[in-house]
C-alpha cells in the first residue's frame, strides 16, 4: 500500500475550508524535532503552488510541477527538488495548537 505524501495532505487537509496557511506547516521528524531545510523548501514549493496551481485542478505533485516549468522561469533542478517534497512520505500530522503549527511528520528512514 503507497503512504500518505505531502502531495496528499496538501490535497486533503484544510484549515478553515481553505489550503493549508504556509507559514504554519512545517516539516519534522517521528520525535517533533523540526527540519528547517525541509521546511523552507516546503515553504518555498507552496508559496509558488498557491501564487499559480490551483490544487482543486491537479492530480499528482508532476501536475503541479509541469505547471510551475510552463510559467515560472524556475530551473530545473529546483523543480526537482519541489518534487522531491511534494513526494516525501508522510507518516502522520501533528496539530500542534499552541504553536498554531501543522506538523507533517516524515520518517528519515523513508
């Protein structure tokens, strides 16, 4: 059975009815430790998802990447590494609600 990605929370979790608040998800590991590079890739790969993708139109992370390579001027290797987050695994959430913080949670074996 394929896991849960990030592609997927994108897709399925709302706050409010609306797509996830950027600045409040972030990525960390099984013990809640935050990965700051993941995160802003993470960061960095929504901010440009919700400027020109609209998630309710795509069907996987290659549509939300084709779209990016046909209207930004983004390079290639940076399409690869959206990729590769879009396609991280995710092994759970964490609603961290003091923080205000979405947590997706990876496993760094994956």
């Amino acid at each position: 059975m394929k896991g849960m990605r990030v592609f997927d929370v994108l897709k399925l979790v709302t706050v409010n009815h609306g797509e996830l608040p950027v600045q409040q998800v972030i990525m960390t590991d099984p013990s809640g430790k935050p990965n700051s590079v993941l995160t802003d890739l993470l960061h960095d790969v929504l901010n440009k998802t919700q400027l020109f993708v609209d998630l309710k139109e795509v069907n996987d992370s290659a549509d939300i990447i084709d779209t990016l390579h046909n209207v930004t001027p983004l390079p290639d290797d940076v399409l690869d590494e959206y990729d590769k987050i879009l396609t991280q695994e995710v092994i759970g959430l964490n609603f961290a609600t003091r923080k205000s913080e979405i947590e997706l949670v990876y496993d760094e074996l994956v």
